[in-house]
C-alpha cells in the first residue's frame, strides 16, 4: 500500500501548496456527525486503503488500514470465534474503522468492554505536513505525555489522517441472555445501577419504551446462574434487538426527524425530563433525547448531572454541536491541533467552530 500512502501525500501537499483545505472521508457514513465544515474543501478519501495488516488470533491483537469496513473486519474475525469487544455501530456497509475511531463510537458493551478508545493500540496517521507518523505499537505498556493513539477517539479527523490501526480483539461470549422487565425510566435507572454494581456477566442495560433490557454474556453457567436469581422475562431474538441499539436503528432513532441529543453523564443522575422522547443506555451514563432544544439550554442539565451533552444527529449543524469545553481545555486543544495540523488543512470546523 505504498503507492496509496505516497498518492495521499501527494494530495496532503498539493492542498499545502495552494491553500486548500481537506474533508477526510472514509466510507462517508458518518457525514451527519459534527458540525458542517467550515471552509470549501477537497476530499480526502480512504475508501481506497483497505486490507488487513496483521492478525495474531491467540495474541487478540489486528492491525488493519484505516479504510477497512467493520463489515469486512468482523466477518475476519468471526472465523476466529472472536469479536470487536466495543461493538461498534454499523451506519451503512462503509462504515470502516478509521471513521470509528474518529467520531469515537462504541455500541451497548461500552462500560464493561471499554470504549474504541480504550482497544487502541496504535495508529499511523498523515500529519499536516505529509508525515508518515506511527504512535503506539501492539501491545499495552505505559506512554509519557500525550497518547497520540487514543487522541485520535473523537478529533473527527482535526488532527491527521489516520491510515493503519492497532487494536485488541476478543472472544466471543459463549452464551447470551437477555432479561426483561416492564418499569419506568426513573425506576430502570435505580435499578440498572444496583445490577450493573453487582459480580456478573451484565454486559449490556438500557431502557426503552417503558421496558429495562439486561444482558448477560460469557460463561454459560455463570449466565445461566444469573438470569435464574435475577428473574425477568427472557427476550427471544435479543441479537436482534441488541443490534438495533448498536447501529441506532431500533424504532426510537428512525421513528421522527426531531434533533437527536445525546448526553454522557454519571450513572446514576437524575436528568429532567424534557418534553420529548428519551432512551437510556449504558446502564444510565448514556441517555438520549429526541427533542427540540439548543445547546444553550442542555448544557447546564449535563453539567448537574456531572457530564456533557452534544448534538449526534439532525438539528442545525451551523452552530456547535459539542459541548463547550473550559477554557484551559481548548487553549490545549489548539496547541495539539498546532503541533499535527500547522495549516489547518484537515476537517477545519468539524468538532468546533473555533479549530
């Protein structure tokens, strides 16, 4: 893949050279998230710099480029009896790896499997000025300063083109059960709270049209033994389901057009509830909100209930989206962003308005 990596930099200095801006794109599933870029740009695809690197399946660890597709990625790894442990969402059959990392995704095993930030092991990545750069390596050990590797979970493409990712993999579960109960959404909080705080294989709890949802996965007889003391009616078709809560495509994500807000925040919190509809996942440290608000008005519910706020999908992309960090915070954000991308080259906009 030489000759992919030297076409890029090629682009990269061409846009240098005439003070263009670039729009890095993968498989372009994910354009609805972060703000409208702030200038005209070129783009800068990935779609083309695909393929595995290496895989060492007794050793969990892959090494793929950027552009793989999660599709392509996981059907590799299910050869294996193993998995992405982050269950990232699908937002189309592009969805690749690179974008993943970018916008920092990670589906309903997040509190127990750890984030697609916490998998990653290293990166490659174009710095602003064509640099072929590598960060991290395969496998886990101490780093002084900044982790390049994990920086790139959430910079939306601000601070390089990442072109090779190093991250863990697991094993599949080797059974799964999901429990239902019908309770409304103050009360699944509580509850959820006090299951997820208990020794046992939960590895995914959420709320949703009035019914808390709780899976256990791993060992048979420790599933087996929990779902018998904890009770609850057992979900046929819950692959399904968990699924669509993955992919954000259960009947609360596709069933209006209204902006769709989502909060991170302490477990068990108490968030108003706004006039709207709401989903609570990750045992209650994710909630989401479909409803007409600003920015101006949730951040301060996020903040008390120790947290943030963002604006995922729909709704006015002009404006931020992100929630407003303090700040020492941005003053070190633009000193990084200084440091990868001295031009401004890359998604200019796109996380804020001010880098």
């Amino acid at each position: 893949m030489a000759d992919q990596i030297n076409l890029l930099q090629e682009q990269l200095q061409h846009a240098r050279s005439n003070s263009r801006k670039l729009n890095v794109v993968g498989g372009g599933t994910k354009a609805f998230m972060g703000r409208a870029v702030n200038a005209e740009t070129d783009t800068l695809s990935m779609a083309g710099h695909t393929g595995i690197v290496e895989y060492h399946p007794v050793e969990l660890v892959l090494t793929v480029r950027a552009g793989t597709t999660l599709k392509e990625i996981e059907a590799v790894l299910a050869e294996q009896g193993q998995c992405l442990h982050f269950e990232p969402p699908h937002f189309g059959e592009a969805s690749s790896i690179g974008g993943t990392l970018a916008c920092n995704l990670s589906g309903p095993a997040r509190p127990w499997a750890g984030s697609v930030r916490d998998q990653i092991l290293g990166v490659r990545l174009l710095n602003g000025k064509g640099e072929h750069l590598r960060f991290g390596g395969q496998v886990m050990k101490n780093v002084a300063g900044y982790d390049v590797s994990r920086l790139q979970a959430g910079a939306m493409g601000t601070l390089g083109v990442i072109t090779e990712i190093s991250l863990k993999v697991m094993p599949k579960p080797a059974a799964t059960v999901t429990l239902v109960r019908d309770m409304p959404m103050d009360e699944a909080v509580n509850y959820m709270n006090r299951r997820a705080g208990e020794p046992k294989p939960m590895t995914g709890a959420c709320w949703v049209d009035g019914k808390v949802y709780l899976r256990l996965a791993g060992a048979r007889s420790a599933v087996e033994a929990t779902a018998h003391k904890w009770q609850g009616e057992v979900m046929e078709q819950s692959d399904h389901f968990w699924q669509q809560i993955q992919d954000l495509k259960h009947n609360f994500f596709t069933d209006t057009e209204a902006p769709l807000w989502r909060f991170s925040v302490g477990s068990s919190a108490t968030v108003p509830v706004l006039n709207g509809q709401w989903m609570v996942d990750w045992a209650g440290s994710q909630r989401w909100y479909r409803g007409e608000a600003g920015l101006s008005d949730l951040e301060p519910i996020a903040q008390t209930a120790g947290g943030q706020v963002s604006l995922f999908r729909g709704g006015d992309r002009t404006g931020e989206v992100m929630h407003s960090p303090p700040e020492a915070l941005k003053t070190i954000q633009r000193r990084v962003k200084q440091s990868f991308d001295p031009d401004g080259l890359f998604n200019p906009g796109r996380l804020y308005s001010w880098l």
